[in-house]
C-alpha cells in the first residue's frame, strides 16, 4: 500500500470533523450517521485501514495498485503510459482540442510558467515558517532521499499563522544542501525577525542568525520526522506537491524544475481569491518581460 508524506494526517482530521459535528450539537458521532469517508492513494496504508475498521468508519480509500486489479485499465499503459508512446503520440495526446502543435503549446505552458516564476521571487515569508530540504525525480527510479541520483533538491517552507493554519508557502530549487545555499535562499526568501522551525540537517544552520529566531529539532529522519506536529503543514504540502507534479506530468525536466514548483506556489497563495487570481495574473504577465524560446528551453537559475 501506499505510504506518502500525508497518509499521517487523516486520523487527525477525522477526529477535529467528528469533534466539530458534536460541538456543533448535530450528532455525537458523524461517522455513525451513514457518512463515507474517501481519500485519495496518499491515505492509503495499513495503519489507516486498521484506523478505520476499529472505529467502525465506512472509508473508501484505494491503494496505489488499485488499477492494476482492475479489469478496466488493463491497457492504461498501452494508450496513456509515456514509456510505451513514440513521441509522435504523447504530442498528440498532450493538445489534441489546442489546434497547435505540441512545440506551440510547451512554449505557451512555460510563458506562463515563467510569469508565476517571477512573481514569486518578489515575495518574502515571515512570522512562524516550517521549512524542511527535499528531492524531486524524474521517471527514473533510484536511491531515494538525499543524494539520490536523478533527483534534484528543493527547499518547501510553510508560513502559519497564529492559529497554525498554512497562509504562505514557498518552493525553492536549491543546488545543494549546504550552508552556503540555504544562506543564499533565506536572504533573498526569509523576511528578518522570522521563527524558523527546521529539522537537524546541518545546512539550516544558516538561520543561526541575530536576525531570525531558529528552533531545530533533531528527528533522525524517517517516520519520526514525519511524525512530529512542529512538521505538519510542511509534511503535508510535499506530499500535495509531489502528486499533484508527478500526477500531472508524470516526469519533469530539472532544468525546468523552479517554474513547475513556481506553478504550486503562486497557486496556493491566491487560493483565498480565486476570482481574481486570473485579472491579476493578466496584469503581471503584461509587465513581465519577454522570454524567447532560446532563454525557455535552457537552464533555470535556482531561487
């Protein structure tokens, strides 16, 4: 089964809706009322399930190989999988209602991209930040964590608020993580007088700083770094990031990475004003500078 970076939060949420519905004075137990609980694969594993049944709670929630059982994927891959296309197909799938080529619209995506990109590099997070180092891959399997090969690092910061809710976030290509890096990153991303609560990776040393208040916690990794509430949000947006990526694009480019972690941030951050995020949008593509198909297809600078 599954075993994402998010499958930890489900028992909690259930229990903070349950504890809603009953202040609420609408029922003692919502669960018991004929209410389905459905989450996607990301929630899927076997302490959930076990969860689930001992509570009595009606859940729908499918592992990750769920398709390969299924009599109706049997031939996903033949018609969608990347691995078995040509090329000529996976274009024509990638814009078949466009009317443009596939060229055409791989540089319209990136445009747009790039806008985000640059909007983005404005902005500065402040107050309490969880930040944490991760890696993102291609369709290559390999080692995973750090020092994986195939795999580029980034940096994921979550800003909360008063009542622990995530307002801001930010995802940031990295060359490395190394102390002179993570300096680089957090003067030009982390506003002064900032609260930053990171893990023990020697490199988030950099916010040692008179300028911003460090907490450091030593997890030793693995399930006990996920476990910890200090980590909850930042947890939680990479296991979001990373399916929403690899679940839209299958495999990205790490030369093109910053604007595909771009696209997530600007997007979450206006999530409160959908309404105007398109006019808003439209006013800073308008000021943005042009970008050349010869400056699209070549390396992004790390921020």
């Amino acid at each position: 089964m599954g075993e994402d970076r998010e499958h930890h939060t489900l028992k909690p949420v259930l229990e903070t809706v349950q504890r809603r519905y009953k202040n609420l004075g609408i029922t003692d137990n919502i669960y018991q009322t004929g209410a389905i609980v459905t989450a996607d694969t990301g929630f899927a594993n076997e302490a959930n399930m076990q969860y689930l049944h001992e509570d009595q709670i009606n859940g729908d929630i499918l592992d990750n190989r769920f398709r390969s059982r299924d009599p109706k994927f049997e031939d996903q891959k033949t018609k969608y999988g990347k691995r078995e296309q040509t090329p000529s197909v996976r274009r024509q799938l990638s814009c078949p209602d466009l009317g443009v080529t596939y060229n055409t619209a791989w540089k319209l995506k990136h445009k747009v991209l790039q806008v985000m990109h640059d909007r983005n590099q404005a902005e500065r997070l402040s107050g309490r930040i969880e930040i944490d180092d991760a890696y993102l891959g291609g369709e290559r399997s390999g080692k995973p964590g750090r020092g994986a090969e195939h795999k580029f690092p980034f940096v994921a910061a979550v800003q909360t608020n008063g009542e622990g809710h995530p307002m801001r976030v930010q995802l940031r290509r990295v060359s490395g993580f190394t102390l002179a890096e993570v300096r680089r990153y957090g003067q030009q991303a982390i506003a002064p007088g900032s609260h930053v609560v990171s893990e023990g990776l020697n490199c988030f040393r950099a916010f040692d700083t008179a300028t911003c208040v460090h907490e450091r916690h030593i997890t030793g990794g693995g399930r006990a770094s996920v476990a910890n509430p200090e980590f909850n949000w930042v947890n939680t947006l990479l296991g979001n990031v990373k399916n929403a990526i690899t679940g839209t694009y299958r495999a990205i480019r790490e030369q093109h990475a910053p604007r595909y972690l771009a696209e997530f941030e600007y997007r979450f951050n206006r999530r409160y004003d959908l309404k105007a995020m398109l006019p808003r949008f439209l006013t800073v593509a308008a000021r943005t500078p042009p970008m050349p198909y010869r400056l699209l297809k070549m390396a992004d600078s790390y921020a």
